[in-house]
C-alpha cells in the first residue's frame, strides 16, 4: 500500500468512566475507500468526531500528510481538507441546493453574496462527479429525494478542494436504485484521488465499493485489512467476535 | 464527460404550469395575503362609500405604518423560528425615550431619535442574549420582557400619563405629506432603480451561462407593480383636504420612510451572508451550526434588529398620537403586527418568509381595522375578525407546512 494521508495512532477517548476508544489506530489512503465498521457502540461515531474535531482524544497521534496535526475544532478539520458527512445530512430544508452547498462559507462580492459565481461553481462540481439527476439546483433541497439530498451533501464536501471525505451511514435510508447512485459517487470520489471513509453496516455495500476494510469492535481496532484479503464471513467474525482465523492485524 | 448547462426555453405557460404545481406544493407564498386583500378592499369599497375615497387611502397608510414597521423587525425573529411578544411595548418604551428627551430635555428631534433606537438596540440585546446564551425560550423571555417593558413605559410617563410632543419634524412624520412633484420623483427615481437592478440581475446571469428566468414574465410583473404604485401615487397626489382654505395632497412622508426599512432589510436578508444564515438557522440549526455559522451571534442579532425597528415604530406613534402615553404599543399592536408577518405569509416554524410579507399582512390588517370601523362595529367585533383572519393565515401556514412534507 501507498503511504497513508491520515493516520490515527493509539487513540484513545473516555466519556467519564466509560473507555470508548481504546489505542485505535486507523489508515486512511488517497484514492480508496476505507470502510469502518463495528456493531453499534463500537465506537464509529466516536472516532469519525475526533477525525472531524468534534471530540478531542486524550491520547494518540493524529498524522496527516506526513505532518502530524491536532484537530482541536471543526475548523481545524476544515482547515486540512477533512470535509464529514452526516447520516441526518445536516442540511437545510428550506434553502436551495446552491445555498446549501456554500452554507456557512458563501462568495461574496463585496458585502453581497455573490450568487452567479455560487451557483456556476455547484454546477460544475455536481457535472464533475456526474450527478444528472438533479433538474434546477436552483430548487429547495425540500423537494429532493432521499438519494438526491445525499448526493448534494456529499458535493458539498468535495467542493472545497477536500482531501478526506468521510461519509456516515450514506446508504442507510436509500432504497436499491438510490443507493446504487450514491455508491457510485462514493467510488468516483476515490477515483478523483480523494481519501475516502465510509461507515456503513450493509456488507454488501462495503464489498461493492471499499478498498480497504476496518473493522471496530467494543472500541478497539480489530483489524484493518484488504478487501481482496478476507471474505464477508471473516468480516462478519471481526464485527462480531473482534477476531478471526486467517486474518492478521 | 462534461453537460453544459441547459439553457431551458421556458414559456408562460410553462412558467404558469410551474406555480401551480409550487402552489400544491405548499408553496403559496403571498397568495392568500393578496387575494384576501383584494377581496376586503371589494367588500368594504361595496359596503362604505367612504372607504376607497382617497382621504380614506392616505389614512389607511398612516394608520398601518407602525404596525408594519414592528412587522417588519418580527420578520427578522419569526424567520428562526421565535418570537418576541415584547416589541409592542418596546416600542413605547422607546416612544416615551424620545418624547421625554426632546420635550423635557430640550434634545434636538435626531439625536432624541438616535439615542431611542440605541435603547432599543441595548432592549433587544438583552432579550437576544438571554434567549441565545442562556437558552430560554423567546416565548417565556419575551413575555418577562412585555410586562417589564409595561411597567417601564408607566414609569416613564408617570402618574399624569401623556407625554406630549410638539417638535415639527417628528410630527410631519405621520401628519404631512410630500409635494406631489416629489412623490412623483420618489416613484420615478425607485422605479428606474428596481428596472435596473433587475436587468443587471438578468444579464450578469446569462453572461454566466446560468438558466434565466423568462424576461417575459419578469416584464410583466414589473410593469404591474409600477403600474400599481403609479396610480397610488397619483391617487395620493390628488386633493383630499376637508375644507378650501386646507388643502391636503401627496404621499405620506411616512412611506418614503416605510420604503427605506423595506428595502434595506430585503437587501440584508436576501443579498447578504447574514441574511442567507438567518434563513438556515431558521431551517435547521443543527446543520447551520455544523457549517460553522455562529448561530448564537445571528439569534442575538436578529432581537437587535427587532427592537430597534421597534424604536422606530415608537417615534411613529408618537407622531401620530402627538404623545406618548402608557398604553402606547399595548394592547392589540403586538398581535396585530404578528398577525401582519403571518397573514402575509412568513412562517411562524421560521425558515420562510420575506420582508414585503410584513407589509402586505400590515394593510390587511389595517383594511380590516379600518374598514369595519367605518362600517360602525366596535372594536369587540373588530378583536374577532382579526383574530379569526389570523389564525385563519396560521392555519393556511401549517397546513401548507406539512404539504410540503409529506411530498
């Protein structure tokens, strides 16, 4: 493998008595899709918040691009082209895509936002990642599909010259079509050369589109592995047990 | 492989077929504030022959003025999905700043002004701050906030009551009106400016290759509204004195004044990042939040904002009743003016509504306060009706809410 562009090492993090992650250490690659997985309370939701700088870890390394880094806020997060998409997408229902995607960080000219420069730019990153299936991004991000409003979130992310995009559970309430589409996106990003970190829990999603596969269980890193090395079923055992015959750490 | 922006041809019919599919979206924007405005104004005009008699029009102006300006600083707070029941009475606390400080105090008009709308500001700091640092509801903050403000304005005007004010300039406000040629520059000078900004809006975007939309209709709608205030002003601009020797012509200097908070606050909620970020926190907080926008900062500034238009509202009614006295703001202005922002369309779950919507709910408010009135009910009945079309506007409001979520 290549060397990494962020590299989590013996991360550790409590909420009071209770030890959520324990030494966590965590590769993530330009280029390829990194799968996290683990049951629930293994602690994903918690170590994608220290990626994003939600939560600050008490101990560990965070090294990104050879550097290494404390993400002390979202903003440092930003700062480093760490973009983190939301399983409840973090959108606004009542603006519309173009306002959506430059929410928080518009152009403006002058004291005016400046909503041509706004409005050509979303267009050319949605055409980049070949999103067709939104007619007017001019329209309310109310009147999109669930597959569409994921697809807006995770363009929002990559507008920003990111580097690392992680993306939580963005399958989870798409039916077969949709989720088909946002897996696509999700592969097309690390096709662009973006490390990519995708939670997910559906296997099948994981096998379909991941390069790389780690798996968490009750807080300590299982394993992270190659696709092409282990199968589902070794996969599930990494989940359910945090080991698994055959494969090495 | 790249797919250049569709340049889509629109048509009218298209563009009809288009709102009417927003329309039963849940998307009804002004519809019902208009429609019912048009069908009061046919009602009252049948019924009183006195009410569409152009003495009748500038007075309706007068009377609503105050109403729409606190609207119009509701819009900033209803828009995050808050409240503030205080406005009304700050308006007279502010009032009463004003009149004690130019009659008692000898302070010129302006800097009576400008230190009444500082006080509104601080006011409305207070309340933003406590709403947005300490996390308590508007609802409960601003309610602490309407009786405090009472007992303020009855301290303030005393045991006697009325303050009284007789400087000129405060008085013109909601007594004078423009020279006819002036109104008709007003009309002139903002109508070149509204057909400008809309061309250069048009062009800058079919330079940029984005979808424009249909000039057509834009012509059209352009060509109605100058039309419409075209004939205000020239209703306005005829005489309407009692008597010969009195003669009384021309706008109300108080649109002209009106005219400026519209614009200004339509220019800061659609064209400026604060505005865009009002929107969002009133949309979704959370993801507001997540996008880095401080929203503590932007709820502390909208009460600002309302306050001090506020205190603007307060030099009107002290223009327009010569004093200050301590029911000024109270009783139903409040919820008039709520009832201003609801009727014409601004959302009471926040994230939707404009600007000109305060204006539009104001005259209704104001036709139906003023039309039945002439027709010699009381203000028990009036109370009724307002408070039914009121909550008829917060009716139509959720309903279409929840249209447009189960789409």
């Amino acid at each position: 493998m290549s060397t990494p562009l962020l590299s989590l090492k013996g991360i550790n993090k409590s909420f009071g008595p209770v030890h959520v992650l324990k030494d966590v250490d965590l590769d993530v690659y330009p280029g390829q899709v990194t799968a996290l997985v683990g049951d629930n309370g293994a602690g994903k939701s918690t170590l994608i918040k220290c990626i994003a700088g939600i939560y600050t870890p008490e101990s560990g390394e965070v090294i990104f691009a050879g550097q290494k880094v404390t993400i002390d806020g979202p903003r440092a997060a930003t700062a480093l082209g760490i973009e983190i998409v939301y399983q409840d997408l973090a959108l606004c229902d009542n603006l519309d895509i173009v306002h959506n995607m430059f929410l928080g960080r518009e152009e403006k000219k002058g004291v005016t936002l400046n909503e041509t420069s706004m409005e050509s730019l979303a267009r050319k990153t949605l055409d980049g990642l070949n999103v067709r299936t939104v007619k007017s991004i001019r329209q309310t991000v109310s009147s999109l599909s669930g597959g569409q409003r994921q697809t807006v979130a995770i363009a929002r992310a990559v507008l920003w010259n990111s580097k690392v995009v992680v993306l939580d559970e963005p399958t989870a309430a798409l039916g077969v079509a949709q989720t088909e589409q946002v897996l696509n996106l999700v592969r097309r990003l690390a096709d662009k050369g973006l490390a990519v970190v995708l939670i997910s829990h559906n296997l099948n999603d994981i096998f379909q589109v991941a390069d790389n596969i780690a798996a968490l269980y009750l807080g300590k890193m299982a394993g992270q592995v190659k696709k092409s090395d282990v199968t589902t079923n070794q996969v599930i055992e990494l989940i359910t047990t945090g080991k698994s015959e055959g494969v090495t750490k | 492989m790249t797919t250049q922006p569709v340049l889509e041809k629109e048509t009218l019919k298209g563009a009809g077929a288009n709102y009417l599919s927003r329309v039963k979206a849940g998307d009804i924007g002004s519809l019902p504030a208009v429609l019912g405005l048009v069908s009061l104004i046919a009602v009252f005009g049948a019924m009183s022959e006195y009410f569409l008699t152009n003495r009748n029009f500038a007075n309706l102006i007068t009377q609503a003025a105050p109403v729409m300006v606190i609207a119009m600083g509701l819009v900033f707070v209803l828009l995050l999905g808050e409240i503030d029941l205080s406005a009304g009475y700050a308006s007279g606390v502010c009032g009463a700043v004003l009149v004690l400080l130019v009659t008692n105090h000898g302070w010129s008009w302006y800097s009576a002004l400008g230190a009444s709308i500082v006080i509104g500001a601080l006011l409305g700091t207070l309340i933003g701050t406590l709403v947005s640092r300490l996390g308590i509801p508007s609802f409960v903050v601003t309610l602490a906030a309407f009786l405090a403000f009472q007992g303020v304005l009855l301290l303030l005007a005393g045991e006697g009551g009325t303050i009284p004010i007789a400087d000129k300039t405060i008085l013109a406000v909601e007594n004078s009106n423009l020279t006819p040629t002036q109104g008709w520059i007003l009309w002139a000078v903002t109508s070149a400016l509204y057909v400008v900004g809309g061309l250069n809006r048009i062009n800058s975007r079919r330079r940029a290759g984005l979808v424009v939309e249909l000039t057509q209709l834009w012509a059209m709608k352009t060509v109605a509204l100058l039309i419409i205030t075209g004939g205000a002003v020239f209703e306005l601009n005829q005489e309407r004195g009692l008597s010969a020797t009195n003669s009384t012509k021309g706008v109300p200097i108080v649109a002209p004044l009106i005219l400026v908070i519209l614009v200004a606050g339509t220019f800061l909620l659609s064209k400026t990042a604060f505005g865009r970020h009002i929107y969002a926190v009133g949309g979704n907080a959370e993801a507001a939040r997540r996008a880095g926008i401080n929203v503590k900062r932007v709820r502390t500034i909208a009460f600002v904002l309302c306050s001090s238009l506020a205190a603007v509202a307060g030099m009107l009614f002290a223009s327009r009743m010569n004093s200050i006295s301590p029911s000024t703001g109270g009783s139903s202005t409040l919820l008039y003016a709520v009832g201003a922002a609801v009727i014409g369309g601004v959302s009471l779950f926040g994230g939707k509504g404009r600007m000109r919507d305060a204006i539009l709910g104001g005259l209704v408010v104001a036709v139906i306060d003023n039309g039945m009135g002439l027709l010699g009910y009381g203000a028990g009945i009036q109370f009724l009706v307002t408070g039914a079309v009121l909550l008829v506007s917060a009716g139509v409001d959720a309903v279409s809410r929840r249209g447009a979520l189960t789409n």
